[in-house]
C-alpha cells in the first residue's frame, strides 16, 4: 500500500506542472505542449483540402496517437487526484476533481474522438464534433506562469467585469430600442423589429462600425453619435478592471516575506 501511495504521489507530481529540479516532470511538460502544439497545427492543416485529402492516414494517424497519450494522461490525472486534500475521497474527490475547469479542457479534447464510437451521429455533427480539438490548446494553461496569471486576474475581476457586462447589455437593449422607433419607419427592413437593431447597437457600442445598417433620419443620427461616444466608455472600463487586475497581480507575485522581520516586500 506504501508503495502504491508513493507511486501514485510521483505520478500526480510529473503530470502537474513543474517544480524547481523536477527533470522527469519537466520533460512531460514540455512533451505534452509539443504535443498539443502539433495537434493545433495539425487541426489547422488539415482544413487545406489538398493537404488532408493527399496525407489523410497521416493525419489520422496522428490524431489516434495523440488521443492515446491524451486519454491515458486524463486516466492517470483523475487516478492520482486524490493525493491532494481536497481531493482526498476515492469518490466523491474525484468526481469533483472532474468538474475542474483543467480536468473538462482535457475531457473535452477527447471526448470529440469517442462520442461518434458511442451514439451513432450524422456525419456533419461529426465534422462539428472534430472542430472541439482546438481545445487541447487550453491544456498548454497549465504549464506557462503567463497564462496562469491571466487565469488569477480573470478569477480575481470577475465580479467587476459582471456589473461591467450587466451594464453593457442594459444600455444594448436601451439603444436598440431607441433606434428602432427612430428608424423603423424610414428603413423597416433594417430595423424591423428591435432584435434586428441589436445588430446596429452591438457594432456602434463596440466601434466596429461595420456600415452594413446605419441610421438616415435626423433623430436617428443624433442617437447614432451619443451612442457611439457611450460605447467608446463603456469599453474602456473593461479594459481598466483589466489592467488593474494586472498590475494587483504583478505586484504581489514579486512581494516576499522577509525572513528576519517577517514582514511582506516588493522585488524591484
């Protein structure tokens, strides 16, 4: 059981990412983001339909070894799991060890390869299904601090970016439907309804301005220019929560506890 225990302890350590002087740990960290960096450009080849009609048993290939590694990767992640402490019942730890964010990102590079194994879809479900490949990418989250730290501040401003987008969508119903009783008699076809002047309200807020549906009444132009002068703050809150969250971050990955007055200070 001792030796069980410490195999299972070893094998949670190397699939997780790196520590300091860990080489075996290291060299699957680095095999795994090759891996899946391969995945990613094959996925992307294989919409060339010269490449993929030419090297299809290539690519199939691939994609059968890269499911094997991948599958007894996600195997052995939810079998160790229960090495860390809240993860520490057989059962029940492991099922919400499952339900992780990294642990669906694994299933979910997988289980596009199985499904059609399993329930008999149509073939163009299938096509849809391959397309679920691209998530193998997230799995490369866990290896690099950048990510991880976009992950941290995501985590940490989610409340902040809540209201913001609550926001947003407030002011998206409120112009739409502004505009489609300002527009809709001199253009019923573009603003026949206010859904269909959601369209208009969504690329006005976020100027983009794609110029596909515009506003030609006097009235409609005012509310054209006020909005798009609104949009142009409202998106730059996010972009502030954002930034903020960033340097919050920053600045305490480079504070350490001093070790004579245990006290917290900041790494120039």
């Amino acid at each position: 059981m001792k030796d069980k225990g410490r195999i299972k302890k070893r094998t949670y350590e190397i699939l997780e990412a790196a520590s300091p002087g860990d080489i075996p740990s290291k060299i699957f960290d680095y095999f795994i983001i090759i891996l899946i960096s391969l995945n990613v450009i094959a996925v992307m080849l294989e919409t060339v339909k010269s490449l993929y009609v030419r090297w299809s048993s290539l690519f199939r290939g691939f994609e059968i070894l890269s499911i094997s590694i991948f599958t007894v990767e996600y195997i052995f992640r939810v079998w160790s799991c229960t090495v860390e402490e809240k993860y520490r019942h057989p059962l029940t730890g492991r099922i919400k060890f499952i339900f992780t964010p990294m642990a669906l990102v694994d299933l979910f590079a997988i289980l596009p390869f199985y499904l059609p194994m399993v329930i008999p879809f149509d073939l163009r479900f299938i096509r849809i299904l391959r397309l679920f490949r691209i998530f193998r990418l997230f799995k490369i989250e866990r290896y690099f601090e950048a990510l991880k730290i976009l992950g941290n501040v995501l985590k940490n401003t989610k409340e902040e970016l809540s209201v913001t987008f609550f926001v947003l969508l407030i002011l998206l119903v409120i112009v739409s439907t502004l505009m489609f009783f300002a527009e809709h008699e001199a253009q019923p076809e573009a603003f026949s309804n206010v859904f269909e002047a959601m369209w208009w309200g969504i690329v006005t807020l976020t100027t983009v301005g794609y110029g596909d549906v515009y506003p030609v009444t006097p009235l409609g132009k005012i509310l054209a220019g006020i909005i798009a002068i609104l949009g142009i703050g409202m998106f730059a809150l996010p972009a502030g929560i954002l930034a903020s969250g960033f340097s919050q971050e920053i600045r305490k990955r480079r504070k350490i506890i001093c070790p004579h007055c245990g006290k917290e200070i900041e790494i120039e």
